[in-house]
C-alpha cells in the first residue's frame, strides 16, 4: 500500500510540472506556438520576448505554484494523514522524488511532446517547500547576478550553484542535498544553448531578442 501511494504521488507530481503554463497562455494570448519562438522554452522568459511583462509574470507564478503544489502534497500527507500509511522515514526521500517528478515534467512535460522550460521556476517552488531560507538565498543570488548582467540564463545557473552551498551551509538533509546537487546539474544542462551564446558572447540581455532569431527576422 505504502508503495503504490508513494508512486501516486511521484506520478502526479510529474503531471503537475508537466502543466504546460507558458504554452497555454501564449496560444490564449496570441494563437501561437510558444516552442516555435525565441529560445523554443516555454518558460516565462521566453514568454517575455514573445508576448511581454504581464504573461511572463503569470507564467512564472503558475509554474513556482505547481512545484509547490507537488511537493506540499506529500508534506501535508504526513502533517495530517491519521494513519501511518507512509513511513515516516521516507518523507524525505519521497518529497524528493515528487519535487524531481516535478521538475522533469516541467522540462519534459507529456502535454507537449515531452518539450518544455528550463525547470528554475518549478526548482523555485521545491525550495520553498523543501526550505524557504534556500529558496530566499538562492532568489537573492539570482536577482544580484541578472542585476550585474541582465541576462536571465547565466543568473539561473548562478542561483543552482547557490543553493548547493545553502544547502551545505545549512546541513540539510542528505535527500536535499542530494536533490541540489541533481537538480543544479539538471538546470545546467537544459542551459547548455545558452552557455555555448554566453561563451560567444550572443546571449541576449533582458529586453533583447536571441540574435539567431533576429537575423531571420531581418
């Protein structure tokens, strides 16, 4: 029984990330396929070059909202529940493995043919279940580093880095700090693209179009 409940809720973890935010409301909002803009992500930066401030603002709400959902689930699970119908000594490792569900739903979401986001906004929202002072430090360390350089993607990798020392610095469990370390590598390798532009000095700023899709468009 504890088994197939735990697998339940890995599963609807991973459809929860897979919620495919950004595409749904750019093809609301402008009839378009957002995964044939820009970066291709239908993440909320792409969403803010395509459509502008306010769609990008919503799509990264939903998107924090749904990994908060999938992991607060499991947590409420053992908060409430009045039987011991899991074992407590696998609430972390079973948050874990909902929180990585999530995230890969996200980026691999089964609405979209297995396409989708970069997964730091869903990464966001497993911090702040999993613990908010890593969440707020790895947020800070974002915001200073796309305050310096204005670029979104080199601002992600820099908050996955902060929050592999958060989470040393703080002693979190070893779930967590398992879950930083494969979740920091995760979002590094959906940024690939964006670290060969930064490398070549092409990644473009806030505000700016990929300049692979300007040169199309003149």
């Amino acid at each position: 029984m504890a088994a197939a409940i735990s697998g339940l809720l890995v599963i609807l973890g991973y459809l929860l990330g897979s919620i495919p935010t950004g595409y749904l409301i750019v093809r609301l909002i402008k009839g378009i396929d957002i995964r044939q803009q820009g970066s291709g992500s239908t993440g909320a930066t792409n969403v803010l070059r395509t459509v502008g401030k306010m769609a990008a603002i919503a799509v990264l709400i939903i998107d924090i909202l749904k990994a908060v959902l999938a992991v607060g689930i499991v947590k409420l699970l053992y908060i409430f529940s009045p039987l011991d119908i899991i074992p407590l000594d696998w609430k972390y490792w079973l948050m874990i493995a909902a929180a990585i569900a999530a995230i890969v739903g996200h980026s691999k979401s089964i609405f979209l043919n297995f396409t989708g986001g970069k997964s730091v906004a869903s990464s966001l929202g497993v911090l702040l279940v999993l613990n908010p002072l890593v969440a707020l430090g790895a947020l800070a360390s974002f915001l200073l580093m796309l305050a310096i350089t204005r670029i979104v993607s080199l601002s992600s990798i820099t908050g996955a880095i902060a929050v592999n020392i958060l989470m040393i610095v703080l002693n979190q469990p070893l779930p967590y700090l398992l879950f930083s370390v494969l979740a920091g590598i995760y979002v590094i390798i959906r940024h690939k693209n964006n670290i060969s532009r930064i490398i070549q000095g092409t990644e473009p700023k806030i505000g700016q179009k990929l300049q692979e899709e300007a040169n199309t468009m003149s």
